[in-house]
C-alpha cells in the first residue's frame, strides 16, 4: 500500500510539472537544481567529490561556477524528463531544435548489420529516445525504476512510436543481444557503473573508472555497427540539439581493454565540452582499483 501511495505521488507531482509551458520548466528545473546546491546532502556531496576529482585544474570560483550549472543541469533534467514522460512524443520532439552528423545513423541502419546505439546519462537522455524511436523501431535498454507505478508509465511512454523496451534483467539482456545478432536496433545507455566481473578499468576524465564490456563486446569484430547519440541543452533553453557520430574503428577491436577505452573517451568528449550536463549525482567511480579508497 505504502508502495502504491509512493509512486501514484510521483506520478502525480510529473504530471504537474508537464502542464507547464516549457520556459517555466527550464526555470523550474533550475529552482530545484538552486536548492540542491544550497541544501546539503548525500547527493551534494557526490557531485562534489566527482567535480573535484574530474576537474582538479579548476580554480575556486570556477569550481563554484560548474558546480552550480551542474546542480541546475540535473534540475532541469528532471522536469524535462516529466515532460518527455507525459507529453505525447511530438511534441516532446518539436524541441530537437537541430541535428549535427545523422548521416552516421543512416550508413549504419542501411548497413545491414545489427546497430547499437550508444548514450549516456548525459544532457536528456529522454528527448533522444523519442528522436531515436522517430527514426527506427529500437529496443531501447533501461534501468527499471523502484517504484512499480512509475516503472509502469515509464514503460508505456518510452514505447510510444512502436519501439520496445527491455530492463535491466538477465532476460532483458540477452533479449538486446538477440535484437543484435538478427540485425536490430538497440539504444544503450553505456556509462552505469557495472559488476567487477562485467567490467574493466579504463580512463575518463583522467580517472580510472569501470566500464561495461556489454556493448563493446557486442561490437567486437564488426559484428554490429556502433552510433554515438547525445542530446544537448541549448544554451539559450529553446530545447536541444541532437548530435550523432560513426563509433571510430579501434572500437571495433576483439581487446575488451582497447575497445572499452574508445568508448570512454568517446564518452568524456562530450563531458569535456558540456561538463555541467553530465549527470555528476551518479556514483559513477563507486568501485576502485585493488588498493585504492573509496570516494563514497
């Protein structure tokens, strides 16, 4: 019951914010985003640390600068995606304002091959499923929510364009390798923070951080053809612009080392170009090499 209580609240409180007119949104998000700067807590204290670990160059001000822009970047983020989760997927996509380099998604869906394309928690991960459903039918992959009301909804709005979705399960799992083999479609978010056993260590943001082998195995050898797919923030709040590029050829290599590192710099590309979009809330560096402390 109290499960139930829960998660009709959370709905409800997204439903709320998808009535606003999306200015107020951006504001909104921002507000949110001011007040978890300001107040502290366990969240607080993760961007902190990743910032500061991520970023030693930076002086104290602009540490204080990026740390705030972050703080209302994941604001934001949460009621964009209240949007992208209630509104019907139109208009969700009427705010992809331009799109640089879809060519890339092109060759790749006319290749033949299965197509895994790669995001990650970064700018609004929800605005670009719906850009990516527009444009194929993929099996989009995703963490399932604890809230059984919302994973629901969840489920329901991320497959509004006849696309399918698949969780975090054993069986999700292997449902999204075989998408693959037949020559699918299927959208991965690549930066969570796997098992020891599922992952290995490699650079970003000149930190060692664990990092799946899930989609580079899946691209080893050529056997699918792999897409990097970001959304991001507009500067001026209008809405996003959508940037594709082809997966460079090392990440191809059978070497779980070389191929999970080419992702990872593929991934801080963007981090270092748009740093206050990543989602720094995310315990990202939780597991440490042997002999290393914890952060968190």
């Amino acid at each position: 019951m109290v499960e139930k209580i829960k998660g009709a609240l959370a709905v409800g409180f997204l439903r709320l914010f998808a009535l606003l007119p999306w200015r107020a949104v951006q504001a909104v998000g921002a507000a949110l985003g001011w007040l978890s700067w300001k107040i502290p807590s366990r969240s607080r204290e993760v961007v902190r640390i990743n910032l500061s670990k991520c970023f030693p160059e930076l002086s104290a001000r602009e540490f204080q600068q990026l740390e705030w822009q972050t703080h209302r970047d994941i604001g934001r983020i949460l009621t964009e995606s209240a949007c992208a989760w209630i509104w019907p997927a139109h208009k969700t996509l009427s705010l992809v304002r331009e799109v640089e380099g879809i060519e890339a998604l092109h060759d790749a869906l006319a290749s033949g091959s299965g197509v895994v394309v790669i995001g990650s928690h970064f700018g609004n991960w929800e605005v670009l499923n719906h850009y990516l459903c527009s444009l194929c039918k993929p099996v989009i992959f995703y963490r399932p929510p604890k809230l059984q009301a919302l994973d629901e909804l969840l489920k329901q709005q991320r497959a509004q364009l006849g696309n399918r979705v698949a969780a975090s399960t054993k069986q999700g799992i292997l449902s999204i390798i075989k998408e693959v083999r037949k020559g699918g479609v299927v959208g991965i978010p690549a930066d969570p923070e796997p098992s020891l056993s599922s992952g290995v260590f490699v650079p970003f943001c000149g930190i060692q951080a664990l990092t799946s082998k899930f989609v580079p195995g899946m691209l080893a050898g050529g056997k699918a053809r792999g897409v990097f797919l970001n959304a991001i923030r507009l500067a001026d709040g209008s809405g996003f612009k959508v940037i594709c590029e082809a997966a460079p050829e090392a990440i191809y290599s059978d070497d779980p080392v070389v191929s999970a590192t080419v992702l990872s710099s593929m991934l801080e590309k963007y981090v270092r170009a748009y740093p206050s979009q990543y989602l720094w809330s995310m315990k990202r560096f939780k597991k440490r090499p042997v002999g290393e402390a914890k952060w968190y």
